[in-house]
C-alpha cells in the first residue's frame, strides 16, 4: 500500500469522478484508475461503486476513507513539522469571501497575492460564497478562514471574529420615492414605514439579508422582497430606477447623489451591516493557515479605533476603505 494510492483514493471520493479527480492531481485518468484498483486488490475488497453516473463508496470504502484522510494528515503533519525547523512555510489554505464583497475594500486578490509571493510552496484557493454557507464550511473543515457577513451581534459558536466593518443600514431610494414626498428633507425613517414597501436585498444566507429580517420581525412585519442581487451595486442600481427601497450599509451623501439615490437612516431599530474575518476558535489547524490569519488580522481595518492596514508600497492601501464608489461601502453585511 502506498500513500499517492490513498491520496487518489481520497481524491476520487471526494469529485466522486474519475476525470476529475485526475484533472485535481494534475494526472491521467488511466493511471489514477489503476492505481486504485491495486489498492483494491492489495485489500481484498471494492472500495469504490463505479456502476453508477457518479463514482460511490462500498462500505468499506466508508470505513476506509477516514483512516485514509488521517494517514495523509499525519504525513502532512510530519511534513510541515520539519518544514517549521527549517524556517519553510508549505501547505494549503481555504479561504472563504462573501459575494459582493470583492471590492476595493476587500482587494483580497491582492493580499493573497502578496502572501504567495513571500511563501511560494503555499497553496491558496479562495471560494466566493453566501456567509451561511462559508460558517457551515468553517465549521466542517472545508474552509481555514472567511470574510463574511453577522447576521447577529455574536459569531456562532466554535467561531472566532474580527469586525472590519460596522456600519449603520439604510433606505436607499429614487429622488422621487413616496418616502420623500411628505417630507422631503428627512434624514430618517422608521423601519414600520418599509412594511408595504418593496425592498431590495441581498438574497437570503448573506449576513445583511439576516441582520434586515431579524430588524423586521423585531419591528413586527416580514419584509417584502421584490429583488434580491449578490452584487450590492446592482441594489443601489434598481433603487435609483425606482424599483423599491434597497436596504444597505450607509454611504456619503455625495456618493449616494452620484448614483442618483436618496438615503434615510432606518430607525426604531437601528440595524447595523457588520462583515467580519472569521476562524474556527481553536484556530486553523496548518501554520501556513495561521501565518495568513496573522496577516489579514494586522492589514485589515478596526472599525471605530481610527485604524487603518499599514502603508503598502502602492498608492494607497487596496484594504483601505475607498474614497469613492458607493458599492465599496455596500459591501458591509454581506
């Protein structure tokens, strides 16, 4: 038996294809196959069904799997122990980001970037996802680290945070809008007033989407959404063509009347768009994964302590809060 034979073995079962698995191992096809059909003959059992569309496991391929993934864990673990005494940082990390956040705000491309190029044997793969999804993928192990929406005050449980943005939500809306009619020089409205409203949202499973249905049920009403986008500047777009009211994290006044929006603080309650780094508690488990949360916890900004990422070499910091641009500040909450 043979470590790569466990190691396409896993692979298999977890693109559950053959093809796939071997286009992920940068191998052929054939070869992965036959590989673990030696496996198969050296155990004396099928570990994998392969009569269906998709490739399963027979249970004893089940039984299999786990000590499969701990074997290649531990080799890994031996691996990345002498890489440490040697000053080497090797390994992969799984980072997470919620959809629409990939703004000036969160220029994480480049960051990661930076990152490669000072631990070039680090592998990175970034997924972009919905907060709910990413959480559940922190907690299962599927990812190191996420930037995503809190959807509440407190992470879950398991879950460890760093606040990057906290900002007050929204009504964005058209010059125009019945909101404004009667009073068209209000600077804020009572979230009842929405109630009958059509609203413009983030779709469910992103932070903003929880923290405005939480603010709702508070208020006692359920929203009315009528357009749901995973691009925040396409709400402020719908808004401005008076389709409904877009609820979203606060912009300056100037940005908003560049996009042909009106905004008015939501009161009674305030809610509050949040999207915070987040790591399971106990930490990630490979140090290239701790080196990248050491990272981001330093560049990224603290809300309300007047700190900013240090000066990179460019002009002006891609994690800095942009000056222009309102989508940038839709970003929060998501």
């Amino acid at each position: 038996m043979e470590l790569r034979q466990l190691q396409y073995f896993v692979a298999v079962v977890e693109e559950a294809n053959f093809t796939r698995a071997a286009a992920r191992l940068h191998l052929a096809q054939p070869g992965v196959s036959a590989q673990i059909r030696q496996l198969e003959r050296e155990l004396g059992q099928p570990l994998l069904d392969r009569s269906g569309r998709s490739v399963t496991m027979t249970e004893v391929g089940e039984a299999v799997l786990t000590y499969a993934r701990a074997a290649l864990a531990a080799v890994e673990e031996i691996r990345q122990t002498v890489d440490e005494f040697s000053g080497l940082l090797r390994g992969r990390v799984r980072v997470g980001l919620v959809s629409g956040a990939s703004t000036r705000r969160f220029d994480l491309a480049s960051l990661l970037a930076d990152f490669h190029d000072e631990h070039p044997q680090v592998e990175i793969s970034l997924t972009e996802d919905t907060s709910e999804r990413m959480l559940a993928a922190l907690h299962g192990g599927d990812l190191d680290l996420a930037v995503l929406g809190l959807a509440d005050e407190e992470p879950p449980p398991g879950v460890s945070c760093q606040v990057v943005v906290d900002e007050p939500l929204v009504a964005a809306v058209a010059p125009g809008d019945p909101l404004l009619a009667a009073h068209p020089d209000r600077t804020s409205v009572p979230l009842a007033a929405l109630r009958e409203r059509p609203l413009i949202s983030l779709p469910r499973g992103t932070g903003l989407r929880g923290v405005l249905e939480r603010a709702c049920a508070e208020a006692g009403f359920r929203p009315r959404i009528a357009f749901e986008a995973a691009a925040p500047h396409v709400l402020a777009r719908l808004a401005a063509r008076g389709l409904g009211v877009a609820v979203i994290p606060a912009l300056p006044a100037a940005e908003a009347s560049a996009a042909g929006l009106r905004t008015l603080e939501i009161t009674a309650p305030r809610p509050r768009g949040r999207v915070a780094l987040t790591w399971r508690t106990e930490g990630p488990a490979g140090p290239a994964a701790r080196a990248l949360l050491g990272r981001l916890r330093t560049s990224l900004p603290v809300p309300g302590t007047g700190e900013e990422p240090p000066a990179g070499p460019q002009a002006g910091n891609p994690l800095r809060p942009a000056a222009t641009g309102g989508a940038d500040h839709q970003a929060a909450g998501a």
